[in-house]
C-alpha cells in the first residue's frame, strides 16, 4: 500500500513525515482550573472587602506582648507534652510487645484507658485532682510510714495539669505509632542480633528502633502538629496559652471574630513551620528506602534555574 507526494511520485506508507503527532486536548481541566480560580478569587475578594473581619484589628493585636506570651505558652506545652509523650510511648511499645503478659497487659490497659477517655476530660481530671486526693504522699505502700507529703493544690499547678493531660494522653497513642514501627522490621533483624550475643535491649535499640525511625516520623509529626492546636483545650483550665490569651483581650473590647483570626493565622504559620521541618525529617530518614532522594523544594528550584541558564546559553 502506497501514497502519493505532492508531485504524484508514490511514496511508501508509514514513513515520518507521513506521520503527524496531534496532542491530548483535555478541555475538562482547563474548564475546572477556571472554576477554581473563579472561586477562590471570589472568596478572596469576600473576605478582603468584609468589614466585619475586622483586619485593622487583627493588625493591632498580632504583635501584641499577650498574644506572643500566649503563643510562646502554647509552644512551650506542646514541645513538652510530645517529649513526655514520645519517652512514655516508647515505653509502652516496648512493654506491649514484652513475652511477659503482666507487663504487657498492663500497657495494653494503659492504652486502653487513655485512648478510651477525651483528652479534655482528662484536663479537667487532673485539675481537680486535689478533689480526690488533698495530700499526696510518696512511702511504704500498703500503710507503711511516708517520706513525702505535698499539698496537692500546690504540687499540681495549672501548668502540671495540662502537662499530665496533653503528656499522658499523647503517650497512649505514641505507644501505638512506635509499636506499628516495631514490628514493621523484619523479625530476621533482631534474630541476627540475638545470634550476635545482644541482649533484647540492645537489639531494641541499636537494630531495630533505627530502622523503625522510618515509619514512625510522618504519623509523629501528625501527632505534633495535632498537639499544638490540642493545647487549646487547656483553656478550660484557665491557663492563658494562646486561644485563652486573645479570650482575655476579646472578653474585654468585644473583638471577637477579629482576635480568632489572630489565633487562627498564628496557629496556620506554626504548623507550617512544623510540616517543613517534618519533610525534612522524613526524607533525612527515608533515605535508605529508594534508590534516588527527593528532592527538596530549593534543590528543584535551582535545578530549573540551570536548566533555563542552558537553555538560554544553547
């Protein structure tokens, strides 16, 4: 089978030239990219021209010397209560997966109490702590002689409480992160250890928590950023971290939409920060999964430069 060419001589069929590439037309995409766009404009426009946002207010207090206090108490309690909950989390995974049932069974009850009860309700438990116990003392048990009495309004301040809530809490649901780590290495890992002379801790330790690392950081950093906006909770205690502090101005100048947005904006810029820094934690320990890294987005951005440089000098 032949054509012919534009002066009549036949041509084989199936030749390049014969050839001609037509693109996918995807109309479909361009028609929802314009929606979006006419959408987000919209909303855009809404909330820049609403005078009820109150933007020359959220201005005013954004600096403010008791928003930052605030925000620095909110910081400051969620890198606590995830240090308290990541020690006590590792502690229970190790526990849960022990051959011994009574320590395993006691921190599978452990779990089981503090995943089973709202954080918020734990707040407000150790709060009142000093309800069920005026005193608090440290000694024999079983009725024996005590070493230490403390008052327990003085002992478990505000601050205590919300550190016990949000610390306590987050290690039940660490425990679960870390044993889902655990027992994702391969079980020939830790008997090529035990072959080795190491001892169950040692192999925890040096064999499999490092390669564990990978599947615990993404749903950890998770944890951390639900940490922060869970510190909230604690103004129900009256303990003036951030949303309690813009509580306190807006309680008193009746701004209350305006100083929400204050939290809210601080809190989007913190998490931020926290998704950046927990990209770059991921990939330092997803290094060894594949063969080629990703790249970050300064290195893709500087890759595209030198490629436009090329391009430019061709």
């Amino acid at each position: 089978m032949s054509s012919q060419d534009a002066t009549g001589t036949p041509t084989p069929a199936g030749r390049p030239e014969d050839i001609k590439a037509v693109p996918v037309r995807h109309p479909g995409r361009w028609i929802s990219a314009a929606i979006v766009v006419v959408l987000v404009a919209t909303l855009v426009r809404s909330v820049a021209i609403n005078p009820n946002f109150g933007w020359g207010v959220v201005g005013q207090y954004f600096f403010s010397s008791r928003v930052l206090n605030g925000l620095a108490v909110t910081l400051e309690l969620t890198a606590i209560a995830m240090v308290v909950g990541i020690v006590l989390g590792v502690l229970l995974a190790v526990m849960r997966l022990s051959p011994n049932p009574l320590v395993a069974s006691a921190s599978w009850a452990y779990i089981w109490f503090f995943r089973g009860t709202p954080v918020l309700v734990q707040l407000l438990f150790w709060n009142f702590f000093s309800a069920l116990y005026p005193t608090i003392s440290l000694g024999v048990p079983f009725g024996g002689p005590g070493f230490i009495h403390a008052n327990a309004n003085s002992l478990i301040t505000p601050f205590a409480a919300a550190i016990l809530g949000l610390g306590l809490n987050e290690g039940a649901y660490m425990a679960e992160i870390v044993r889902a780590g655990i027992i994702s290495v391969n079980e020939g890992q830790t008997e090529a250890a035990q072959s080795l002379g190491m001892t169950r801790l040692q192999t925890m330790r040096r064999i499999v928590l490092p390669q564990a690392m990978r599947v615990i950081i993404p749903p950890t950093g998770n944890e951390t950023i639900s940490m922060l906006k869970t510190t909230s909770l604690v103004s129900v205690i009256a303990y003036a971290e951030l949303l309690y502090s813009v509580q306190l101005i807006y309680s008193a100048n009746y701004r209350t939409i305006p100083l929400l947005l204050v939290a809210s904006i601080w809190y989007l810029i913190v998490t931020t920060v926290l998704s950046i820094g927990q990209y770059y934690i991921e990939r330092y320990y997803g290094r060894g999964a594949s063969r080629n890294v990703r790249l970050t987005p300064m290195q893709r951005l500087r890759q595209g430069l030198l490629i436009r440089h090329d391009k430019g000098a061709l």
